[in-house]
C-alpha cells in the first residue's frame, strides 16, 4: 500500500538558507496537487532506485522559505514505490506556486518544480520519476501517474465507471482543417486568467453577432462583441453569476444556447460552487439575460452530480452544446434510455434539442433532455470523445458534427463526432490545432456559422484559461462546410475544355490505334517490327522514372522525379481546407492516366523545398518531393486509381494545404502516359499516322505483288 502522510509534521522553523548542488538522492517529487485535491494540497515523492530510501529530516517547501515541512524520524519510502504528504497542514500550495524538496540540512536542494498556473488535474511525471512534468489524465494519489495518451484510441478507457458509450473510431490527426494563421482579439490583459468557454450567436448581419463567453472564477458571464481590437465585452460588462438562491460562486465552464438565442436564455456548465470549492457540484444553470442586472441569478438549476460518475470538485462538468431534436432525429440518433431511435415526445417540456455536457474527469460526453419547467432530467445517450478531459463543445449545423476541443493536455486537438448508421455519436476526425497556434491552456472554443464564410473560410475563436503572454482570445480562420464537396465530382465537359482529353477518344487504344505502334519507341526507323507485339506491348518504358526524368530539362529533373520519403510519413491534410482560395495556386494537366506522371507546377518560389503530394478525395498519398528549379515536380499516379474527377493537393510535412488542383482520370493503360497533357494529343497523332502509313505500305506491297 502506497505511504500517505497526513498527520501534522515538524512545523520548523529552520533557516532558508541558501540552496546547496543535490546530492545523489534517488528521491523525486512526482506529483503535485494544488487546487482541489482530497484532502487537499499534496505533494507526492517516488524512490526511482532499486532500495529503500530513508527519508526521515528531508524538507518540503512551497516557493516561501519560510513554509517548511519536515519529514518524520523513521520515514523510508520502498524501491519504485510512492509518498504522498499532505502540505495544507502547515501551508497550501498555490496557483503560481514550487514545490522543492530539501536534504535534511535544509540548504541541499535535491529537487523541484515550479508551475504558473492551477493543473485542471495534477502535474506529473510521466514516466513517473524520470519524466518531464506534464499534466495528468487523473489524480494518482500515492500510486504511479495516470498519463493517459494524447490522441483517441480505438478503445479508450474511462477514468471511472461511467460506460464510455461509442467506442472511438482509430483515425490519424489530420492539420488543422482552415488557416495556419492565429491572432490575438482582446485588449491585453482585459480578462485575467480562467475565461473559460465560448459560444457564438449570428445576429441579423456580422456587425451584430455576438460571442458568449464564461468566466470560471469568479463566476462571470460576458457578451463579446466587434470592436477596434477584435472583440471585447459589449456595454453590459462584466456580469457575475449566482445561484438560485443569490448565494455563491458558480465555477463557470460552458456556456450554450438554444434555437431561441439569447432571449431563451444562457446555459452555463458549472463544477462546483468556488465558495465551497471541496465539493463537486456538476451542474447545467440557466440565466435570463433580458436583465440589465450586472448580477444575475440562475433562473433553474439542473444538479447533475445523482448521475454522473463521482469526480473530482474540480474535474466536472467543462463544457455543454445544444443539438436541436430535428437535426438529431434526422441523423437517425439512438437513445440509450429507449433502446430505440431518439423520439422527442418522450421528454415532455424539455424544449426543442438536447444538451450534450462534456465531463473533465473522463473525456466523455452525456446528452441530456432537461425539463425547462419542473427542473428535472433524463440522460439521452453517453459518447466517448476519445480524449482523457474535454474543455468545449461546437455544434457544426452544416455537417452534423459535434466538435469536442480538448486543451494543453492533448496539444490543443479537435475531435469531430458524427451520428454513424448504429446511431451513435463517435469520433471521424481528429484534428491538430493550426499551425501558429501555440500549446497553451484553451478552454473555449466557437465559431461562426457558414453564413460568415469569406474566401470558403469562417472564423473561430479560442480562448486561454492562462490568459498567456496577457491575452485570452485569439482568433483564426475554419474552411466552411460549403467547400467540403468535390470541385468536380463529375467528369463533365467543363472539367476539361477540350474534347481530346477526354477518356474515349483519345486514351482508349481499342477502337482506332493499335497498341503495337502507339508505345513502340522508334516508329519511324521501321514500320515494319511496329506490328511485332513484342517490343510494344510491355507499358513499363513509359512507367518507369528513367523517361519522366528525361522529358524534364537536364539538372532539373533528378531531385524532383522520385519521392524522399516514404508514403505515410507526412501529416494527412484535411479536405475541409482544400477551399477556393487555394485552388489554382498550382497547375497540372487537366486530365491522365492511371500510372501515368504528370508534371506538377507548384512555383519557382518554392524551388528547392520538401513538399508533399497528395490525392483526394479518399487521401492517397504521393510522395514527399523537393521542388526543381524550374518550380516543378514529378508526380507519378498509382496505377489503381479509380477513374473521374480528382484532385492534387500540394501541402506541407505538417499537412498544410498550399494549393491544389481537379485532374479527371481516365481509363487509359500506364502505357499511354506521358508527362503532361500535351503530350496526350501528339501521342495520339503519331500513333493514327503509324497506323496510316501502315496500311499504305501494307496497300502497296499488295498492289506490287498483284
């Protein structure tokens, strides 16, 4: 059984003196708790060494010298083994705070750790004792650290007994699916650390929107709005938020509306009251604000802690959406509690949607239908979002896409949830965050509808419990779900002007060309051996990247005809960023062939550089190619491709789309390629003057013996 020290030890006070080099302890501090732990505050010691360790006289300490902890005689902690030692009774451990552990001079500093900000967790090692502090999955009081993983598993597991509902599909984390780009959109240090989740209302035009945002402590709720900077609270303020009763301090995470906007009030997702701050209390609390009040009292509270998995105070409800019933009803949803498809009429008074409440502890996701009138509930469904802690949910209307946003823990990573055919919500996409965007602490995230869209983009808003470098919400760009259908998902005349790069006439070999002549790669020094099927048939010449190379400028075509890299290695770019404003940026031929390589203009600026090529729709990666001096590469297509509209899709190792382009693929053999569109034409040119000359000469003999 792990150690745990509780009871009160030696309050010394020992001189700080000055901290001496560590000696060789096998002693680390391996977690920390500084908020809302049970008891509260502790600090946990690991013995990374293969004996017991006397650790009778070490030293804990806070960031003051003068908060000192010192370990009683007779205390030894096992090989590989855990101490836990409760601090608050001698000081509590803060939100920038140390924990330093002391030899038994009080000046030898064996180890420490600083933090800036309260873990929504714990801060631990992982691997426990020898890694870098990273915040956990759970609190692992005494025991080894739950670090969990960074990504949706094909089976995750839950961090208690709660049913983890769906299980995740195994997807790869695509780039971010819009803009690289991020900015800041608040006056510096306008709000302080812990704004928490967001939520934005279109208004009648753009300059009217509005985005809904929540403070976690102390309980506020603000209305943002356009302004010079980007966006700021409107005319109201700062509002403070209370329960029922007037008392209190909700921790406010969420925040969501209903069909009816803000005049059918805000929902706010809450973990507990911070003026009871040891005490889970997970709750869905609704505002009205037509009040002109810079107080407000809930106006229904919807207490879900009886239904929930019991969770720490402050590891519980993080984020909430609502989905209306009809979009819900017409992805077919299932309702767990029925067994059946979801029926509304079942929930009387609960409105006209769900709301799906994300809980910190586990990563998962409960729907429920709230009662508006009598304040009671019913839980509709249980999802897994497959990350270990969820801090916000967005609904996308225009896809049917439940996003689910996780923080610093998991890299800032998206998940999207879409209702699959048994009927359940599981995850079909998973997101890295843009590329600019740095790793810090975002608990909110929103964005526009796609009536927003400019240039296929919409914007999106996070914002940063950490208040980093004095700002707590930035801004970038999403690809609106208008552009996710393919530019060209039917091989129509309009895809490729002229006739004769049409699949039919002029890379089918049956009906007019002879495949002998059309690849014999000396026709005119003899037209007799081009009726020899021999030298003709194999389509290998043209496939192989020995005549591709020859066909680009000497010295230019070498670095770019083949691929440095293996398929698989680079980041797979998401459709949802292949919009408007890229197509065209660069240029192949309009039509080809399976196997055939095709040369690819990306633009002489790029001379030089390591880019990826790609294949969508269904992402089939081409190669990592470095750029020639002419500004083109070499791409080879798979000679399995399905024939119709294509495209190419230039991007970086880390998945960002540079630029793509449609390609209608036709049904022509590998044989028949050439290295651009131009070539197909002559090709087929030659091949029906071979053919001609063929039966002239065939024509003649005859004549001559007759």
């Amino acid at each position: 059984m792990p150690a745990i020290i509780i009871l009160p030890l030696l309050a010394a006070g020992l001189p700080a003196l000055a901290a001496q080099a560590a000696p060789e302890s096998p002693v680390r501090i391996n977690e920390v708790e500084s908020d809302g732990g049970v008891p509260g505050d502790w600090i946990e010691l690991m013995n990374t060494g293969t004996e017991a360790a006397d650790v009778s006289g070490m030293i804990l300490r806070d960031n003051d010298d003068t908060h000192t902890l010192v370990l009683p005689a007779g205390t030894s902690i096992a090989a590989g083994g855990f101490l836990a030692v409760d601090t608050e009774v001698e000081y509590g451990l803060g939100k920038a705070d140390s924990a330093r552990l002391f030899a038994a001079d009080g000046s030898t500093l064996i180890d420490s750790y600083t933090w800036t900000a309260h873990a929504r967790t714990t801060y631990g090692r992982c691997p426990d004792g020898v890694g870098e502090f990273l915040t956990t999955v759970a609190p692992t009081k005494g025991a080894a650290n739950d670090c969990g993983t960074t990504t949706p598993s094909a089976t995750p597991t839950p961090s208690n007994t709660a049913s983890p509902g769906p299980t995740a599909v195994p997807v790869t984390a695509r780039a971010w699916p819009g803009g690289s780009e991020v900015s800041t959109l608040d006056v510096a240090n306008s709000f302080g650390d812990n704004l928490s989740g967001l939520d934005y209302e279109a208004g009648a035009t753009a300059a009217q929107d509005a985005i809904w945002a929540v403070r976690n402590g102390p309980s506020t709720l603000y209305r943002l709005v356009p302004n010079a900077q980007g966006w700021g609270p409107d005319s109201s303020g700062a509002i403070a938020l209370r329960y029922a009763d007037g008392t209190g301090d909700p921790d406010a995470e969420g925040v969501t509306l209903t069909d009816a906007g803000a005049a059918g009030g805000v929902f706010v997702s809450t973990e507990r009251n911070n003026s009871a701050s040891k005490i889970s209390r997970p709750s869905v609390l609704r505002f009205d604000v037509s009040s002109p009040a810079a107080t407000l009292n809930a106006s229904m509270e919807w207490n879900l802690v009886s239904d929930l998995p019991a969770v720490a105070p402050n590891s519980g409800l993080e984020a909430i959406e609502w989905i209306p019933d009809a979009a819900l009803v017409a992805a077919g949803f299932r309702d767990e509690r029925s067994g059946a498809a979801y029926d509304p009429a079942l929930y009387p008074d609960h409105g006209t949607g769900l709301f799906f409440v994300g809980l910190e502890a586990n990563g998962n996701i409960y729907a429920y239908a709230l009662n508006q009138v009598n304040g009671s509930f019913h839980r509709v469904a249980t999802l897994s979002s497959g990350f270990p802690g969820v801090m916000d949910l967005e609904y996308e209307a225009e896809t049917g896409a439940l996003w689910a946003a996780c923080d610093d823990t998991c890299n800032g990573r998206t998940a999207l949830l879409r209702v699959g055919d048994n009927g359940a919500f599981a995850v079909t996409e998973l997101n890295e965050r843009p590329g600019n965007m740095p790793n810090v602490n975002n608990e909110g995230f929103t964005f526009a509808p796609d009536t927003r869209c400019e240039n296929g983009v919409k914007p999106v808003f996070w914002s940063d419990d950490n208040q980093t470098d004095g700002h707590a919400l930035r801004g970038g760009t999403l690809a609106c779900a208008a552009v996710t259908p393919e530019p060209s998902v039917s091989p129509s005349p309009t895809v490729s002007p002229e006739p004769s790069v049409s699949p039919s006439p002029t890379v089918s070999p049956e009906p007019t060309v002879s495949p002998e002549p059309s690849v014999s790669p000396e026709p005119s020094v003899s037209p007799e051996p081009s009726v020899s099927p021999s030298p003709s048939v194999s389509p290998s010449p043209t496939a192989s990247s020995t005549p591709s190379a020859t066909s680009m400028p000497s010295g230019t075509a070498g670095p770019s005809t083949q691929p440095t890299a293996p398929a698989g290695s680079a980041v797979v770019p998401s459709e949802r960023a292949l919009t408007p404003a890229l197509s065209g940026l660069i240029s192949a031929p309009a039509a080809a062939s399976p196997g055939q390589t095709v040369r690819v203009s990306v633009g002489t600026a790029r001379a030089g550089e390591s880019v990826e090529m790609w294949l969508f729709s269904t992402p089939v990666h081409l190669g990592t190619f470095i750029v020639a001096a002419d500004g083109t590469i070499q791409v080879t297509l798979p000679g399995t491709i399905p024939t119709g509209a294509h495209r190419l899709v230039l991007a970086t190792p880390a998945g960002e789309v540079l630029g793509w382009t449609p390609i209608t693929i036709g049904g022509a053999p590998a044989g028949l390629a050439g290295t651009g569109a131009e070539a197909v034409l002559p090709l087929a040119l030659v091949a029906l003057l071979l053919l001609g000359g063929g039966l002239i000469l065939r024509r003649r003999s005859a004549t001559s013996a007759a």
